[in-house]
C-alpha cells in the first residue's frame, strides 16, 4: 500500500512538472496568460505556451519515460547496473543516420533529421534483433552491441573527417540532445509509439522478475526464455530510437533513474519498478529541460548537459559503493 501511494505521489509531481514546464522559460508568464492561451486567445503568448512549450513539455516527458524504462529493461536483462539504453549501438547507429544525412549534403531539415536517425536506429535494431535471437549469453550480446557502436562511431568520424566545417557544426548541434524541435503535429505519434510501448512492457513484468533469478530459473517457472529476451531486447531499442529520433542523444536517463526509483522503492518487483520508472524518467526529464533552457537564458543549453550533471554523479556513487563492497 506504501508503495501505490507513493507511486500516486510521483505521479502528482510528474503531472505539476508538466505545468510547471509549460511555465517557466526565458519569457516570463503568468496564469492568466495560460488561460487566455487554452480559450483561444491569438497572441505571441499563447503561441509561446502552446505551440512551442507544450510539445517540448509533452516530449520531454514521455522521452524521458522511454528512456528510462529503457534503460531498467537493459539493466535487468542484463544482469548490470551500468547498462543503458544506449549499450546496444542504438544512438551511434542513429547518429550515423543523421551524419550521412547533414554531412553529405543531402539537406537540413526538421523531418529529414527525424527520418535519418529513425533509419539508423531501426538498422541496427534489427541487427541487434537478429543477435539476439542466435546467442543465448546475455554477455556476448552488450559485448557485441557494444562492438557495433564502436563501428558506427568510427565511420560517423571518417564522415565528419571530410565534411565541411558548417555541416560539422549543425551535425554536432544535433548530437546534444533537445525536445525544443518537437511540435504539437508530432505529439501524436510520439504519444502512440511510447505508451504502446509501456503497455507491452508490463506484460513482461513476470517475466522480468523471473529473469533477476537467471535464466534457467525462469525456464523453471514457465518462462520462454527466447521469446522473453529478444521481446526485452527489441522494447528498449525501440524505445532508444524513438526518442533518439526526435530529440538527439540525450544522455544519463536511461542509466541513472532505474538505480534512483530503486532506492525509492526499495524492491526489485517489476509491477513496480516499471511504473516507477516511467514516472521518475519523466520528473527528472522534464526538471532537466527546465533547467538546461532557463538557467543561462536566453542561451539555451543542451539537455544533455543538464542529464549529465545529474546523472553522473549518481553512476559514480554506485561504482565507489560497488568498489567497496567487492
């Protein structure tokens, strides 16, 4: 019972994130201007709140749901603590999509971008799909995702070798991680893809649980192994590119906030954790974009810049208390 209220408590938070994101920027707002907004009221305004705020809100807070949730189904998988959404070659695949779209010359745009990164990731998800549906070892696979990453990195730096200086640039704008390019057109999509996604996540909430035991346990208590791993594996690359798709890199969420909402929680029960996760993922992503848009307003940083901050600190404290405790 403590645990669903502090499952509903979160949620509150999370909802008042939501409204306190459509809120605070570098122009400042009061209430009434958002009631005048939501009335119809044509204005610079209610433009600002509803046009650019509240889709980047919406996004940055289903986003960071998908990421960390993500990031727990790879952590269990996995059987490691530092595992992340982005193990399996995910980001890299998508940010070679973007490169051999900006870098060589084929175009900038909004949509182009989208589409490039969304190519590259569901490549290397089939990839990585095909993998797993072969190896049995939870290991060799992040040895092998890890490995893929490492590929597409090295030919995303032979293209960022002979490109030229301003597409360098807009490539490397890219990488940083923003919702800001996110509008209201695209919010139904992102919406659909991602709670989907959830809604198929906690049907492997038995078989997660049965996973932390190993996998022979969870053969023991009717679990189909195969089924379970590559349905595991294929949830949290979709849900990395996603979100990698439209908003970029956005660092540390899939890794830091599986440890955070377990120290909240204090169980390993995935009825839970995924809910749980889902609604920290997405306080600390929209707190995050709060903060990487106003705290050096009207400079906007990188979101990652904000995540980072956050989340490095956390991934340390884990390795020093794994170091002493080993």
């Amino acid at each position: 019972m403590k645990k669903i209220l502090i499952l509903f408590l979160i949620f509150a938070v999370s909802l008042a994130s939501v409204f306190a994101g459509v809120m605070i920027g570098s122009v400042g707002v009061g209430f009434n201007d958002l009631i005048r907004a939501i009335n119809g009221e044509k204005s610079i305004t209610s433009y600002i709140l509803l046009k650019v705020r509240l889709p980047r809100t919406i996004g940055a807070y289903l986003g960071g749901a998908a990421l960390a949730l993500s990031g727990l189904l790879l952590q269990t998988y996995f059987r490691n603590p530092l595992a992340g959404p982005y193990v399996l070659g995910i980001s890299s695949a998508a940010s070679l999509g973007v490169a051999l779209y900006i870098l060589c010359g084929i175009g900038i745009s909004y949509y182009g971008l989208v589409g490039s990164a969304l190519i590259g990731s569901l490549m290397a998800m089939i990839l990585v799909l095909m993998v797993a549906s072969r190896i049995r070892s939870a290991v060799t696979l992040l040895i092998l995702g890890l490995m893929f990453g490492y590929v597409f990195g090295a030919l995303e730096r032979i293209l960022i070798t002979f490109a030229e200086s301003e597409a360098v640039h807009q490539f490397v704008l890219w990488t940083f991680g923003s919702f800001s390019g996110i509008t209201l057109e695209d919010v139904p999509t992102i919406s659909f893809t991602i709670i989907s996604a959830f809604f198929l996540a906690f049907l492997l909430a038995k078989p997660l649980n049965a996973l932390l035991m190993g996998e022979e346990y969870a053969r023991t208590m009717g679990v189909n192994v195969k089924i379970a791993r590559v349905s595991i594996v294929f949830l949290s690359c979709f849900l990395a590119a996603i979100v990698t798709a439209f908003a970029g890199i956005v660092a540390f969420i899939g890794l830091a906030t599986p440890h955070i909402t377990r120290l909240i929680f204090r169980t390993s029960d995935h009825k839970i954790l995924i809910p749980g996760v889902i609604l920290c993922g997405a306080l600390i992503t929209v707190f995050c974009d709060i903060v990487s848009r106003t705290i050096a307003a009207p400079v906007e940083l990188p979101i990652s810049v904000a995540t980072s901050l956050f989340g490095a600190p956390i991934v340390m404290f884990l390795i020093l208390k794994r170091k002493r405790i080993s």
